[in-house]
C-alpha cells in the first residue's frame, strides 16, 4: 500500500516528475496525477532539494564502435535546418499534394509576407481586368443576338 504522504512530501519538495515518482512507488501515473489534483499538491519554491537525475547523454555513447572517428558537426550548415524546418511544416501536405504544389509553398517561404500581399493584390487586379474583358459588352443588342443565338439551338 503507498504511503500517500510521504508521496506528497517528495513531490512538493524535490523536482521529480510524476511519471518518475509514479515510477519509483510503483504506482499508476493516473492513479497519481488523479490524487495530486484532488488534493491539490503545489510545490513551494523554497522547499525543494535538488535530486540527481540522469541526464539524457548526447551524442553516441562512450566506445560506440559506429562513432569511431566522427567529431560531428560543430557548425550545422542553416541550409539543413532550413530544409529539416520545411519538412516538418509540409511533411503533412505532402501526402496528399502533389510534388508540383509543396515545390511552391516551399518557394513562397522564401518570401517575405509583404512580398506575398503584394503578389495577392497583383494577381486579384489582373483577374479583376481579365473578368472585365470577357463580360465587356458594346450595346445591349450584343446581348440579345447571343441569348438568341442560344435559344435557336435548342
């Protein structure tokens, strides 16, 4: 049976994390996280100890036979991240748009949003005289020879 106090106590006055104590007391995080909220447990500041923890290594570990001889990269060039960015934002995308598509989202991040407006506004402006050349009629006659035209054929 866990000793629901002594639970409380480490929480509130050391860094450990509930998936950690749940652990360690062989208790469901749940069960855990379900007791700390009803019984609203808070962590003061000024209580708590530091615990040693297991820092996460980085890098391969020590006599790794697969990092003989790699230093790594100390200086990353911005194009891989650049690029690393890119995927995790279209990585979704690009399962359902075609290549064609993603090649041009990837283009316009290369442009300033103020750019891209101006594009917007640009192209709107165009299809607005575009739209205007093909509805431009000269007289209302030019609109009735057509709707007569149309109903002759039917």
């Amino acid at each position: 049976m866990a000793n629901w106090d002594e639970i409380q106590k480490e929480w509130e006055t050391t860094k450990i994390s509930l998936a950690d104590l749940a652990e360690k007391h062989d208790i469901k995080l749940g069960t855990l996280k379900s007791r700390k909220s009803r019984e609203k447990w808070s962590r003061d500041a000024t209580k708590i100890q530091k615990v040693a923890t297991n820092e996460k290594q980085v890098g391969a570990p020590k006599g790794n036979e697969n990092a003989k001889g790699n230093r790594g990269n100390p200086n990353p060039t911005p194009k891989f991240e650049k690029r690393n960015s890119i995927a995790e934002k279209h990585g979704f995308f690009s399962k359902f748009l075609p290549e064609e598509t993603l090649e041009i989202m990837v283009a316009m991040n290369e442009r300033s949003p103020a750019d891209l407006i101006w594009d917007q506004i640009q192209i709107q402006y165009a299809a607005i005289i575009r739209a205007k050349r093909i509805m431009h009629v000269e007289s209302k006659d030019e609109m009735i020879k057509e709707i007569n035209a149309r109903n002759i054929g039917k």
